[in-house]
C-alpha cells in the first residue's frame, strides 16, 4: 500500500464511546474528567491531558494498590484533562467490558488496563496462594456501571462453573469466587515448587476468565 493507504488503513477510529479499541492491542479512551490506567501504558495522547503516577493507595486512589510482601506492586496513574489517551501494555490483547448497575467482576491486578474513576473498586488478596506468588495473589473488585478494561495474553476462554483453573492463567471472574486447593503430589513429582500444584475451584454461578499463558512464575 502508498503511504496515503497506510495512514488511513492505521489511523484512530473517530467515535463517541468513551473506551474504543482501535485494534487488538491499543486502548483509545476518551477523556473528560478523570481515568485510571496502569502506570506506564500510554504510548500516545492528543489534547490537554496530565499524568500522576501513583504507587501507593494515598492521593486518592482509595485502596487500589495493594503493595505484596516485597514492597512492590502494580502502580496506577491517574489521567487527567480532557482528550485522548492511546494505552496498550506489552501487546497483550485488550478486552473492553461495559459494566451495567448491579454487575461486577474480580480481575488480577496485573491485568487491569483501565477503568472509569468513579466505578466502585476494592482490593482484595487471596492469601493462600502467598506459597506461589510473592505477597499472594492481589485482585481488584469492580462494581458497575461503567467501563473496564482488561488485558490477556492471547485469546481468553471464559467458561462456566464448575472448573478448576491454573491461578497463573487466570485472569478474572464474576458471579463466582474461587476456593483454592493444593495438590502436593505434583511438586513431589516434580522435586521442586510447581505453579500447578495450586488450583483455583470455581462453582456455582458466574463465569471464569482465563488465559493461554501463566502471567507469574511460581516461588
């Protein structure tokens, strides 16, 4: 293609969504107020727009973050003005979710994108799986209305209750919470810890998101 079909072929889709993927992998969100995005995702903006970085749960951010046992955790910035703001992290394919009243969903911290900054929020650690991830597995509540962004490895099977998934793949969930359990015949198997041996059971109602790749390394 000449350079004018290349500029049309790749430019920003003009829209009035407040969260619109241009392509798989690059988030343009509308920005009129106030947003919260993960720390280092913005590759591009156009219009008026400032950035805080946060790292910790002070300036507002109401608990977001939750530091790990090594005193790290996922920072946040907070997007500020009014224009547009192009996110993306590390190629990981985007997934936009529209909130209605009364729905929520869990997400691992480590794959929140973005989200609208007056949607409900907490922190939430599931400290039993502290053995396999440093400080436990950190997850972020979100409460409807409003738009959420979340990032995957790949493609994601979202699948129904009753399952059991890998906590390294799994991504988010809703209507269900998870109940882990601790196979320790595969890290005998194995002669060392394995990300495996821990599973995250799911029933009920609800849906489990998961991804083809394990996002942490076990300890």
């Amino acid at each position: 293609m000449n350079v004018e079909q290349f500029k049309t072929a790749n430019a920003p889709t003009e829209s009035d969504a407040p969260f619109q993927l241009e392509n798989s992998y690059t988030l343009d969100v509308a920005v009129e107020g106030s947003l919260m995005a993960k720390a280092g995702s913005m590759i591009a903006h156009t219009g008026d727009l400032s950035f805080t970085g946060k790292s910790s749960a002070e300036g507002g951010i109401r608990g977001f973050l939750k530091e790990a046992a090594t005193g790290e955790g996922t920072p946040v910035m907070a997007v500020e003005g009014e224009g547009h703001v192009y996110l993306a992290d590390r190629g990981k394919k985007i997934q936009v979710l529209e909130l209605g009243a009364g729905d929520a969903i869990t997400v691992n911290g480590e794959d929140v994108l973005a989200f609208e900054d007056d949607l409900a929020y907490e922190i939430r650690t599931i400290d039993s799986l502290a053995g396999s991830f440093a400080g436990g597995f950190t997850n972020v509540y979100i409460e409807g209305p409003g738009y959420v962004a979340i990032t995957t490895h790949g493609d994601p099977l979202v699948v129904e209750p009753p399952v059991a998934t890998d906590p390294s793949a799994t991504v988010a969930w809703s209507g269900t919470s998870p109940d882990v359990q601790v196979n320790r015949s595969l890290s005998d198997m194995v002669g060392q810890e394995s990300g495996e041996r821990f599973q995250m059971n799911f029933e009920g109602e609800g849906f489990v998101v998961v991804q083809p790749y394990e996002e942490h390394g076990g300890a």
